[in-house]
C-alpha cells in the first residue's frame, strides 16, 4: 500500500461552496479551536479533539447546510414533490448524524460522555446527574441548558429522523407540517449553536487557574471578525508591595 505523504504533498480539492463568512464555519473552524489552545488539553489529546471538530464541521454541518441551500431554492423554484421531500429528508439525516454522532465522537476527545443527551426523559436525568457529579469542574448551568434544548427542537428533530425517516412509526400526515422551510432554518441554527455551547463550556471547564472567557456582547463584535469571546483573568491578586 503506497503512503499518502505529507499533507503539503497532498493534491488540493475544491470541497465546498461555503467559508468562514457562514458565522458557523467560523466558529467551528477559526474560534473554538483558539479556545481549545487556551486550555489544558494538550499534545495528542488536543490533536484528536481538533480533528473531530473538524469532522463535525465538514461531515456534519456543512453538507446539512448544502441540503439547506437546497430547500431554500426549492423554495421560489418549487420542484415535483418527490423532489421536494427528499431535499428535506437528506437535511434532517444529515443533520442529526452530526449532533447524534459526530458531536459525541468531538465532546469525547475533550474527555467528556454525553450519550446521555440521546436517552429518554428517565435516562436522560440520571445520566445528566451522574455527569455533573463526576465533572463537578462543569458549569451546572450546563444541565438547565440542556434539558430546555430537548425540549425546545431535540427532541422535534429526533422524532423526525428516527420515527418517521427510519422506523416509519409516524405517517406522513404527522410530519408534513415540519418540511417548511422555516423549520429547517430554525433547526439547522439550534444543532450548530446548541453544539458550539456545549463545546465552549466544556473546554471552558479544563482552562487554567485564573484564566477563562466571557462573552462579547453582539453590538461589540467585529463583523469581519466575528468572535463571541474573549480571554480574561479571573480571580487574580496581585502581589503585595
């Protein structure tokens, strides 16, 4: 078997139509991985976690966003129906492989399990409880946090893919309502948001004594360079003269 070679060796390929000027391109490929150097996940730990937020952006998020792109052109240039609901049903697969699976796998490399998040209500609470027990360094706020997105579009979006897509449970005069356009923004923002929170807390957790990020409000940022946090000293005394 011929060795691939270096990266710099390696044949460069057009691999998508979307940038960094997509808000979650930027953060999952430029913010959350200058995070991650700030905090005590290091050598081929922090390699390994790097390479899975990749994974969720370019296997996950970015061709979710393609089967986007696509329900929103369908939108003003409507295809037969066939047509129609595959566009969507490719997006909601897609789109829960990268918060069901590829989140998992990255939040993994970070030395955290949240399979938890996935289980029902009964589950769901005891695993969270059993989480917060052994990571007291996690913000508790966290389980509020995460117990208020099931609730709000996890569980929508769970239904829709294992219910209907896979398992047939529902008919398809119970889901139509959600193959709108709007839906599909509204959920596509709440997976990618939704998982960069969940990533910033827990890599906020393994930072530093004294050091740790805060939020810049929105009529703050940059818009060229859009980044939500910032780094700060937390809790320091200075020495006495």
């Amino acid at each position: 078997m011929s060795h691939p070679g270096e990266p710099s060796s390696w044949k460069v390929e057009h691999y998508a139509n979307v940038g960094t000027s997509e808000l979650f391109v930027f953060r999952f490929a430029i913010e959350i991985p200058q995070i991650l150097d700030a905090s005590l996940i290091m050598g081929k730990e922090r390699d390994q976690a790097k390479e899975a937020i990749a994974a969720f952006l370019l296997e996950g998020l970015t061709p979710a966003f393609e089967h986007l792109r696509t329900i929103r052109k369908h939108a003003s240039e409507p295809p037969p129906e066939l047509n129609r609901r595959q566009a969507y049903e490719d997006f909601i697969r897609t789109l829960w492989h990268a918060y069901k699976d590829l989140l998992k796998i990255a939040v993994r490399r970070l030395g955290f399990d949240i399979g938890f998040l996935f289980q029902n209500d009964q589950n769901f609470e005891k695993g969270l409880q059993s989480f917060l027990k052994d990571h007291p360094e996690v913000n508790p706020e966290l389980g509020d946090y995460l117990k208020h997105e099931r609730s709000q579009w996890q569980n929508e979006l769970g239904r829709l893919r294992n219910d209907y897509l896979e398992h047939r449970k529902l008919e398809w005069e119970h889901v139509k309502s959600a193959y709108r356009v709007d839906i599909a923004e509204r959920l596509f923002q709440s997976v990618w948001t939704t998982s960069e929170d969940i990533f910033v807390c827990l890599v906020h957790s393994r930072f530093p004594d004294h050091s740790g990020i805060v939020e810049i409000p929105e009529s703050k940022r940059d818009h060229n360079y859009p980044l939500r946090y910032q780094f700060v000293l937390v809790n320091m005394r200075l020495p006495e003269s």
